[in-house]
C-alpha cells in the first residue's frame, strides 16, 4: 500500500522490480534501498490484494507494454500571456515534470529557461544539463535575493540542489542541500526580506516532509515544520495512506500537501495536521487521488482524479479561506471507467497568476504509441 501507480510512471529507464513474499512483503532493509514503491489500483472488490506471481505479471507486462511503444515519452513546454493563445512551444526529449518563474525541469535532467527579447523562446540549460550528470528532476521553485536568482531543483535518492544565477540564467552554480532522502516530488518555499520557509515531500514507500531555509543548506524533518513517516512516530505523517504529490506554501505559517488516497495535510505555524473534507462524503476522501494544489488570498484549490463505480472523474475541490468553508467535488472531465482510459488521462498540476487567471497542465497516454503528451487546460476553474 501506498505506492504509485505503474501506469502514472515513465518505465521505459532501466530499472530493477523488487517483489517480496506474500505473507512479509519485501524487507524493510532492501525496501529503503528502493526507489520508490508501486501500487497495483484495483476497483473495489472483495479482493483487496493479488499474489505475487500475478502482481509480478501485471507489472511486467506494463513495463513491455511502454517499451514497445514506438517513441519513448517527450515533454513539451509553452508560455502563456493572460488570455492570448500559448505561444513559443517547445517540444524536448523528455517529459517535463514542473515549472517555477522562467525554468522548467523534468526527466532526464532537462532544464529549459525563458529568456524572452528579440532571441526570444526558450534556451536549453546545456551547462546545467551537463552538471546534473542525469539527474531526474521532478520539481522547482524558484526565489529572487537581490541581483540574484536562486533555484531550488528536487529529484530522486534525496537529491535537492540549490543554484544560484546572477546573470539571467547564462551560468548556474550549484550546491546539493543535506538531510534529505528518497524520492523528492515537490519543493515550495516562501522568501521575503530575511524570512524564508522551504518544504520539501517525500513521495515514494515514505511520506516525509523535510524542511529548511534560504541561510541553510542542511533540512530536516523534525517537528514543528517537518514531519516524519517513522513507525512509533507521532504526527500527521505516520501511516499516511499513499504518496505525496504536490506542495503549496502561502507563507511560513501555512503550507500544504496532498497526495494519493485523498491525503490533504495543512502546516498552520504550530503542527501538519490532516484534514478531513466534510463536503467529500460519496464516494469518500479516500477514493480521491490529488496531484496538484494552488492557493490565494481567498481560496485553496485542489484538482486530481476521483473514482466512482461508473466514471473516472476529473475534479477540482474547492476551500474558502475567508470563510473556512469546503465546496463540493467540481468535475472537470468524465471518462468511463476502463483501464485504458484511467490511466490516459491526466490533471498534473494547477496554477496561474491570480485568482482570476488559472490554468491547468495535465497529460494524456496514447496507448498506441505508448507515449504521454501534454494537455493544457485553460480557464477551467472559476473560483
């Protein structure tokens, strides 16, 4: 339990699956040495799990399955300028996993840069390429100090790196931050004169938050701005049901996560607390997955998939800051329930540049190719 789905994963990379007993499961030893976990999603049944010759089988056909595609997954990346159409689109070898300012990462240690002017477009980041040897990146959030720019950049085995520019992107330097582990998916930060706040979530067999700051380059997971998925713990992360995906931070007093299983968990300056929506009764919280989140003065909104007994649904669930008060499940998209179509259709993540203005990215898997393309959504939420 726990893990992500095989189906929402690029596994054309080589890889390694580990499969443990069916009494024990896999060892907690070798299970930290894994990248990440896998869950097999099963519509609700009597069965709740499958043996492991039949899980061993499903996971390996969906490894064939992607690798017999005829183009290995690409990314592409586009600018959007208030309601005007996206312009200066960019398609990439690799699939792009986040955005932050003017830089987008994503697999494969793709970094792209926007620099506008008579150049103009986006600019492959070749030197930071190069530097990061690699390195997957799942995340980025960026901060401006000064004449400097500073991004943080989150990707697998704890790697999180701090680069700073002074020259609008033309050469980074890089410094890796300590305290961190596992599969890092999202880091957000809040920085403000000499106040800073970093999170960072852990969203693979372990749901941690790490936390730390600007002056520091040592994080942590200790209370009250962390918090820690360890057995016997207390707190907000302790058997949490499903992977993290997603992080928003307002200020250093409220942060949030959400993930798989409906987990929605709130920092409020004293301690993470999971929330229980009342609004999200049938089906329940937890039949909900929630891969991004997005916050403003008023309202929190946070988008995702939701299964019911006929559809797949798209949905975007809705909190009134003001008014502490939860909406209804808004769906955004219905498609039937069948395999091909759950796991084709995709809302990653949400964001904009206000709360009149809001735009989602997502993706969809042409299952013939066995490639996942983008899908950009605009004005779907109206707060």
């Amino acid at each position: 339990e726990g893990g992500q789905d095989p189906a929402s994963l690029d596994l054309t990379a080589p890889l390694a699956l580990v499969l443990g007993s069916e009494q024990k499961g896999i060892r907690p030893g070798v299970r930290k040495a894994c990248d990440l976990a896998l869950t097999l999603p099963t519509t609700p049944s009597p069965v709740v799990s499958l043996n492991v010759a039949a899980a061993a089988t499903v996971l390996l056909y969906e490894v064939g399955r992607q690798r017999r595609g005829s183009a290995h997954p690409g990314g592409f990346v586009t600018r959007l300028a208030g309601s005007a159409a996206p312009s200066d689109t960019m398609m990439v070898a690799h699939p792009l996993e986040a955005l932050h300012e003017n830089l987008a990462v994503g697999l494969g240690g793709e970094a792209l840069l926007y620099r506008g002017g008579p150049q103009g477009g986006w600019v492959r980041q070749e030197r930071l390429i190069r530097s990061l040897g690699g390195m997957g990146l799942f995340s980025v959030w960026a901060a401006r100090t000064g004449s400097f720019s500073e991004y943080y950049l989150a990707g697998d085995r704890g790697r999180l790196l701090r680069c700073i520019s002074a020259n609008s992107g033309q050469a980074f330097s890089c410094q890796p931050q300590q305290g961190l582990a596992g599969r890092l998916v999202s880091v957000q930060g809040f920085a403000a004169g000499q106040t800073s706040a970093l999170w960072a979530l852990r969203g693979d067999g372990r749901q941690d938050i790490f936390h730390g700051d600007l002056l520091s380059s040592l994080w942590s997971t200790s209370a009250p701005r962390g918090c820690a998925d360890d057995p016997g713990a207390l707190g907000a992360c302790v058997d949490a049901r499903g992977a993290f995906l997603d992080l928003w931070v307002g200020s250093p007093d409220d942060a949030w996560a959400v993930g798989e299983g409906g987990i929605v968990m709130r920092f409020d300056g004293l301690r993470w607390s999971r929330i229980k929506i009342p609004t999200l009764k049938v089906p329940s919280q937890a039949s909900y997955t929630f891969r991004g989140i997005w916050g403003g003065s008023e309202v929190v909104i946070i988008v995702g998939e939701r299964l019911t007994a006929e559809t797949w649904d798209l949905v975007a669930v809705m909190y009134n800051r003001r008014l502490d008060r939860w909406y209804n499940a808004r769906p955004l998209l219905m498609v039937p329930d069948v395999p091909n179509h759950r796991a084709a259709v995709r809302i990653n993540d949400i964001g904009g540049r206000g709360e009149a203005e809001l735009y989602l990215v997502g993706s969809h898997l042409d299952d013939v190719r066995g490639q996942r393309q983008g899908l950009l959504f605009s004005r779907v939420v109206s707060p």
